[in-house]
C-alpha cells in the first residue's frame, strides 16, 4: 500500500518507515538477543534467582514481540493485509493489521521456553491458537460472522473439555451444566468485548496489560505462580507491540487487527476462570468482575441500548452489527480527543482492578463497600455515556 492510492475509497495510502518504525537489522538484533535468553544455560541462570522466572518471562516475551511487530507490519503491507479508513472507524490512513501475530509468538515462545504445560494449558494454547488462525484469515479477507462465531464456540469448547470451568453452582448435573454455559458465556463475552475495544490507537492492548497485571498481583496474593507467569508474559509481549500502537501525537504504525485482540480477550478470560480466586463465592464472582468489569460494562451496555432501540432484532443482527456507539466512541465525543477518552478507560480499568485486589483481604462490610463503589461508577459512565450519544 505504501505509496499508493486505494481508487475504490479514493484514500491516500502515504509511505510509512521501512519496518513500521525499526530498521529490519535492529528487528533482527532484538531477535537474536531474545533466542539467546532460550538457551539453557542463561534461562536457568534466571531461574534460579528469586523472582527471576518471572521477569525472564516479562523480558523474553517482551523483546520477541518488540522484534517481530516491525516485520510484521512489512509483511502485512506487502500483503496487503490493511485496514483502511471508513465511516465505521476513527483512523483516517491505512494502517497495516497483524500486530496481534506479534503479541501470540511472543507469548507463546516465552511460555514454551519455560515449559508451563499442563492439559488445561495446552487446550488454553489450542483454542486461542484456532482463533488466531481463523481471525488472520478475517484480517487477510474476511470470514462471515457465522463462521467466526463457530470458531469461538469451538475454541470455548476446547477448554471447556479440559476442566477450566466455573464452580460456582452446586456440584449436581444441573449445576454442571449452569456451570458450563456461564463459563462459555465468560469466554465468548470477553473475546468479543476485547475486540470491540481495539477501536482506537493503544486501547486493547493497554487494557490486556492493565487486566493482566492485576491478574499478576492476585496470582502474587493467591500464591499461583502459574496465573503469575501466564499474566506476566501477556504484558511483556503487549508492552512490545505498545510502541508502534499507541506513539505521542502520531497514528499508529501497526494495528492489532482481530489477530490480536480476539486471542488476548479468550486467553485472560481464559486465566480468569482457571485461577482460584477464594474460598467465598462472594470474592470469587467479585474480584474477576471488577478486573474485567470495563469490558463486561460495555457489552452489557451496547447489547441493552442496540435492543431496546431496535437496531438489533435477531442474534444474527447481534454478531453482524458494527457501529460507533462503544464507550470509547462516546467519550471521546464528549471530551473531544480519542487520547483522552483511552486514559480515561485505562484510569476506569485501573480503579477497579484496584478494588480488587482491596477485596481480596477485605471484610464483609469493607467488601459490600467496594462492591457499593463499583455501582455508583457504573452509575457516573453510564451518565457520561448518555451525554456522549447526545
């Protein structure tokens, strides 16, 4: 694209820097760097000290992904594999997709170099590597929605199988099964709201960080070490693409495209239903929703205004509609600036994230408290939200 003009749109594609940003030697020095810290003799070096496993998880993660999302980009613009400008979206110049391949390889080798297996990982791994296959062909042509969908269930399925499933109802048939379909209603709702927030420049991917982070400090609380690596090796491979995704007054280099953030919204709802997060059930259902509640908000949101004003009339119209009324759209038409609009979700995110980590230690009225805090948020965005859609 680069250079060129696309004549069914009649939008400029202007030249972009050779290898988003990075010249392809300094990809390739990162890369080496990166295959260094794989080999036995360094890798248990970190082992070997305290924490180290988890910051050699952070960094190998980190530079695999800072090395590959520049290359990236040149592959996706020699393929073609562009998003363009349109009515529906705010970026106003073609912008290459595929970062989310970056983001998968760098979780991916860091998470196989440490040998963090088990058969619910390896289904974790298998659904989420199915979705990234299914949304690079989306990305590359598009898929139907019907087919995208078929893709979810299927990935959902996988883990399902393997035992990652809520506990939250009584260990009866029936309360398997309920069990079962709010763990399928958790993974397809978290996938599909992390993808409608990869709507402005840095906002998906500072929010995978920001809700794997606080996923991280439960691990540390809850003494899950596994949770810990898994989180810690999302945000080092999603602070490598952040770069070329979310630059200081300049569009973006690289998009994640559904690559991306379909397989960073299945693998943190994923974790979340893997890791224990108490004994109560109060804080079990409590914690996770407050780290996610961002995203439960907003599909919660759309999916009751879209009915109610009868966009929306079949589930069919629910998968195919596309439209500019999420929370980031609305309060950056209130507050007149995309940038604004994504800090104020990342300082959204981060509040609750931080009520829950509180509620972890909290007692009952301290809980009620925070629960009671996270209401009148709710309360105050959907405020703002309603001035937005003015």
């Amino acid at each position: 694209m680069s250079g060129t003009t696309d004549t069914a749109r009649g939008v400029p594609a202007p030249s972009q820097p050779p290898a988003a940003g990075l010249p392809w030697w300094l990809c390739l020095v990162i890369l080496a760097i990166a295959a260094s810290l794989v080999t036995p003799p360094i890798r248990n070096t970190w082992h070997d000290t305290y924490g180290g496993r988890w910051a050699y998880i952070l960094l190998l993660s980190g530079l695999v992904s800072l090395g590959l999302t520049p290359l990236v980009g040149r592959l996706a613009r020699w393929l073609d594999i562009i998003d363009l400008p349109a009515a529906r979206k705010v970026h106003t110049q073609p912008t290459p997709l595929l970062g989310g391949l970056a983001i998968f390889t760098g979780f991916g080798v860091s998470i196989l170099a440490n040998s963090i297996l088990d058969p619910q990982v390896i289904a974790i791994m298998l659904g989420a590597t199915l979705l990234v296959a299914v949304s690079i062909a989306d990305d590359a042509g598009g898929v139907p929605a019907s087919l995208k969908l078929l893709a979810h269930v299927a990935a959902a399925a996988i883990v399902i199988a393997s035992g990652v499933v809520l506990t939250l109802f009584p260990t009866s048939a029936l309360g398997y099964a309920a069990n079962v379909a709010l763990t399928a209603l958790w993974l397809l709702g978290i996938t599909s709201a992390m993808n409608f927030f990869d709507g402005m420049d840095g906002l998906a991917t500072g929010l995978a960080i920001i809700t794997a982070l606080f996923l991280g400090v439960v691990a540390v609380q809850t003494f899950q070490p596994f949770l810990g690596w898994f989180a810690a090796s999302i945000v080092g491979s999603c602070l490598g693409f952040l770069p070329f995704n979310l630059r200081p007054r300049k569009p973006a280099l690289i998009f994640l495209g559904d690559t991306g953030s379909t397989f960073l919204g299945f693998l943190l709802a994923a974790l979340a239903v893997k890791g224990d997060w108490a004994e109560d059930n109060f804080i079990d259902i409590a914690a996770p929703v407050l780290i996610f509640w961002v995203f439960i908000f907003d599909m919660t949101h759309i999916t009751i205004a879209r009915i109610a004003s009868g966009r929306v009339r079949s589930f069919r119209q629910w998968i195919e509609f596309v439209g500019k009324d999420h929370l980031h759209h609305r309060l950056a038409f209130l507050v007149g600036s995309q940038r604004l609009a994504v800090l104020l979700i990342f300082l959204l995110a981060t509040s609750m994230g931080l009520a829950a980590v509180a509620l972890r230690n909290a007692r009952p009225l301290d809980a009620g408290l925070l629960i009671l805090q996270a209401a009148i948020f709710v309360v105050i965005v959907s405020i703002l939200e309603r001035a937005g859609n003015r």
